[in-house]
C-alpha cells in the first residue's frame, strides 16, 4: 500500500563529492554508508529530515540544533563512481540560526528561547575555533527556487518522475525515486563553466557592475536591463560561483525541486522549462537581445511568482 509523504515545501541545491575527497576516515565510512541497505533513499531522507526537524522545533524548549551531527548523507553512482552529499543537519541549522537572528524581526527573530539560541551559537563558535570548515554541501530555498541556481544547468540534464515508469523525461542518471521527482544534475566543470559565463555576460552588460562601460553609457543601450537587476545577479552568481570553488572539481552538482512538486500539477511539472528560460535569457544578454532576455526573465518569474503567492497566504 502506498502512502502519502508530505515533504517540506522547499527546493534544495547539493553538491556530491566523490569519495576520493574526503581523508581516510571519512572516505571509509562514507563507502561503507553507500552500501548499507539501511540508510534512507532519497524520498525517505527527505521526510525523515522533515521529521527530525519538526521533533526539535515541538520540544520544550525547542532544540535549534542537534547535539551531535548527522550521519547521513545522499548518494548517487556515475561511471563506476560514488558520489556522497552529507546531510550536515547541526551544521545547517547553526548557520540558519544565524540568518535568522541577523536578518528576521520580532517574533521570527524570538523563534527559540535566548538560552537555547546563546547555548547554540556558542558551540558554533567553539567549533569554528578547533578550525573547522563551514562549507556547507546542502543549500535550501522554501516556496521557490531562486533564478541563479537555474544557471549551472542545461535544459537535457532533467529527470522528472510522475509515478509510472511511462511518465519519465531522462536524460541522465539519477538517484531512483518512487515519488514525483523534478531533478537538474550536472558534473562540477559544467556548472562552474556556466556560472562563469553568466557572470561574464552581465558584467558586460551597460550599467552592470565591474563592466567595461560607464553607467553614463548606459542610455546608448535604450533597451538594457535596470542597473539594481544586473547588480543583483551579478552579486548572487558571484556568490554560487564561490560557493562551487570550495568542493573537489570532479563533484557533480545537483537541483531538485524536492517538496516544490508537492504544489505542481503534472501538466505544470511537464510544461517547467526554468532552466531553459534562463539559458536563453543569459544568451540573449550577450548579443544584447535585451528584450528578448526581458521577456525570458518575466516569464520565468511570472511563473514561480505564484509558489511564492502560496507561501503568502499560508
């Protein structure tokens, strides 16, 4: 019998690295892990985190971060490889505390107790002592995915699962899921090639930051994109690009959509062409298609726009 998994509404972002990367130890465990029967397969892991989450946020106090960290990781198989994306859940919920305690208002910013709050931050700052790297391999957005993290990808690196064998589009392998499933998955090289070609475009383009022209130029370009949007794009590449630099180049690079295909029809999931948008938006902007990379960008928002509406009102 089948049974209902309700996934977080979020979107994840995850970088595997082979098991060459990581030292003696680790490299054992983890090799050891791929092989176990027992760790959670991919739908499983997303709602055992859920779960785990939900556990520490009910308790009394609520626990902002697990007191050991987690075990788990996700897995794939390329070419005879195996890649592991260790879960790094007390990691994670250290630096979303953070966030939250620097960016939220009253009452998010009260969410935990202060002593709960100051004991956590606290053991990440003696963490952060014994000279620990805060890298994480998981990033995660809820209700949307953010423009930027289409850009690794191209549009034939997709693996979207329906339910039925007869309702997958594939292109490349991915970790089988028995669950609707919209995945983008790339090696390292690929995504860091684009990144950078993006972030090379827009700087290029007149008003944008760094760029080989003045703002003064800009209005020979009656058509460019308005210089906030060009800053914030080339702030947030620059961020995912640094962010890619920090793992072992033969990583692979992976976008799911994870619980976001919980709130998209079949239709909707078959008919997503985001990455392809954003593709030929970043084309478009290097042979100065400004409209036409206008007109690639609203529709991508207008799009994503309405996951975002939900959020609102929920």
């Amino acid at each position: 019998m089948s049974r209902l998994i309700m996934l977080p509404c979020a979107a994840f972002l995850r970088v595997y690295e082979p098991l060459s990367a990581f030292g003696q130890t680790e490299r054992a465990r983890w090799e050891a892990y791929a092989t176990s029967a027992d760790r959670p397969r991919r739908a499983d892991a997303l709602e055992a985190e859920r779960e785990e989450a939900l556990r520490r946020i009910i308790a009394l106090p609520p626990i902002v971060a697990p007191a050991r960290e987690s075990e788990d990781a996700y897995v794939r198989w390329a070419d005879g490889t195996t890649y592991v994306c260790p879960w790094q859940t007390r990691l994670r919920s250290w630096l979303a505390l953070g966030r939250l305690r620097a960016t939220a208002r009253s009452p998010l910013a009260d969410a935990f107790a202060p002593s709960e709050a100051g004991r956590a931050a606290a053991d990440f700052a003696n963490w952060e002592k014994e000279g620990m790297a805060s890298r994480v391999h998981i990033q995660s957005s809820t209700w949307s995915v953010p423009p930027i993290w289409f850009v690794p990808f191209a549009p034939t690196e997709r693996w979207l699962v329906l339910g039925t064998p007869g309702d997958r589009e594939i292109s490349r392998p991915a970790t089988a899921s028995a669950t609707r499933t919209l995945i983008y998955a790339t090696t390292m090289a690929q995504a860091r090639r684009r990144v950078a070609r993006a972030l090379a475009t827009v700087r290029r383009v007149p008003g944008a930051p760094r760029g080989p022209r003045s703002q003064e130029e800009a209005p020979d370009e009656p058509s460019a994109p308005p210089t906030a949007d060009l800053v914030q794009a080339s702030v947030a590449l620059e961020e995912i690009g640094r962010w890619l630099e920090e793992f072992h180049p033969h990583s692979l690079v992976e976008l799911d959509y994870g619980g976001l295909v919980q709130l998209l029809d079949d239709d909707a999931l078959r008919a997503d062409q985001s990455v392809a948008e954003v593709s030929a938006a970043v084309s478009a902007l290097a042979s100065r298609e400004y409209e036409l990379a206008a007109a690639m960008y609203q529709r991508l928002r207008a799009r994503w726009r309405k996951l975002e509406a939900v959020e609102q009102g929920s």
